[in-house]
C-alpha cells in the first residue's frame, strides 16, 4: 500500500517531550516519570501505559467550584509512548523555571507532574464587583504543553516597555510581572465594548518577563457552550466576569 500519509511518521528522538507535528505532542515514559494531561487528550500510545483520574483535592475542588478555574487531568504512567491532542490547537512545550508561568487553564495541554498549580485573582483597576479574572499559577521545575488557537506570538516585557493585550487573546505570561485588568474606558461605561471599536477588557504587563499572545479572541471550542451570555458578548473569556475576592489566592 502506498500514500502520502506514510510521510508522517513518528518522530525519532530521545526528547521526553517532542511536538511531534504542530498540532500533537510526543511523550516517552519510562516508569518513574508521570505527566499529568488534560483529559481525553491522548489519541495514541505504544508500550504499557495506564490512564487515572487526578485526585483534587479539597483546596483546588473549592477554588474551581468558587471560580470556575482549575484543571480537568489524568495522570499518565508507565513505560512507552503517549500522543496527546486537543481540537488540533498549536502545541508548544514551555520550560517552568523559578519565575513560574501564570496561563487559563483552558489552554493547558499536558505538565510534569511534579509542578505545582493553583488558582490566583487577576486585580481590576475599577474594583468593581464580578470583574475580576482568574488564572492558573504553575510554579516548580519541569515542563508544561501548552495550546494555542493558531501560531502565537510571544512579547517581551521590560521595564521601560509594558505590554497591553486582549484579555481573551492571552494566553499565558512570567507570574513575575506585573498586571492589571482595565478598560480603555470611565467605570460606568466598564460593561460597554469601547463604544462601535468591539473592544474590551485588556491586561496591562509590567516588569520583567514574557507574555503569550493568540492570534484569536475564542477559547478552544470545547467551551463554546460555557461563557455564553452577556459576559462572552463583553470580552470577559471562558469563565466571564468573575466575583470580588481580588488579590486572593486558593490552595
């Protein structure tokens, strides 16, 4: 049998991690090594490999309960090789250092399992109640795969440059910097797009690091259905506007 298809072939390396093409990601095993990924996320494996829900526990199960935040994951274990996919979303493999990386969980593909994560409040400049937004913290060292609605685009934040993006166009960014979500707008009109622009809520980057930026406005589709409403209408992402509790963290 002959085809074009036979062209893609698995990737030979000796990488754990690997993007085996832009859109999938090659994980080897060896044992001793589990990675934690999103659920229903694997498409293929070779070798003896298992699949287990990931324990929560009580900390995590109240913050996404509080916040609509946090991570859906399998463990994976065992000895070969995992594929893993999403909506065929880009996949890049990002290393976590001492800085950490705050990203939505939305677009959190696969990590080594001994990072740490937990959910932290994003401040609004107005304070006013249900415009906050939530993220992933992900501290530790090891890697985290992260997934993108096409090719991304990564800015670098100094402190004589900040960065401004979308609120629903970032994707992830150094947990050192700095932020503030605001609106190019005065407090009553905070609910409004910018006028006729489309616009609305951005978050502003200062300090030393790295932001990730999407070049699209929507979450994966698997969350279409969620954020539906007035808070998708307003820019507000996956898990809308959410409550007070600014500047709290959840463990």
């Amino acid at each position: 049998m002959q085809s074009p298809l036979f062209a893609y072939t698995e990737q030979q390396t000796q990488e754990r991690y690997t993007v085996q093409n832009p859109q999938m990601l090659r994980v080897a095993l060896e044992g001793h090594d589990d990675i934690l990924a999103r659920k229903g996320a694997m498409v293929a494996y070779q070798g003896l490999m298992e699949f287990d829900g990931e324990y929560q526990t009580s900390g995590q199960q109240r913050a996404r309960a509080h916040t609509g935040e946090g991570l859906s994951l399998m463990r994976c274990h065992g000895q070969g090789t995992v594929y893993l996919a999403n909506l065929a979303q880009y996949i890049h493999v990002v290393d976590v250092e001492q800085d950490g990386l705050t990203v939505d969980s939305s677009y959190v593909l696969a990590m080594d399992s001994s990072l740490h994560h937990e959910v932290v409040a994003v401040d609004s400049q107005f304070g006013i109640s249900g415009s906050g937004k939530y993220q992933l913290n992900i501290t530790g060292h090891g890697k985290v795969a992260l997934m993108t609605s096409g090719q991304p685009l990564m800015l670098q934040v100094t402190p004589d440059r900040y960065v401004n993006a979308d609120a629903d166009a970032i994707v992830a960014w150094s947990t050192g910097l700095r932020v503030q979500m605001q609106a190019q707008t005065h407090s009553s009109g905070v609910w409004r797009r910018r006028g006729n622009t489309g616009e609305g809520w951005e978050l502003s980057f200062m300090g030393s690091g790295y932001a990730l930026v999407q070049p699209s406005e929507m979450l994966p589709p698997q969350h279409a259905a969620v954020g539906g409403g007035l808070a998708a209408q307003y820019g507000m992402g996956q898990q809308g506007a959410r409550g007070q509790n600014q500047g709290n963290v959840w463990s």
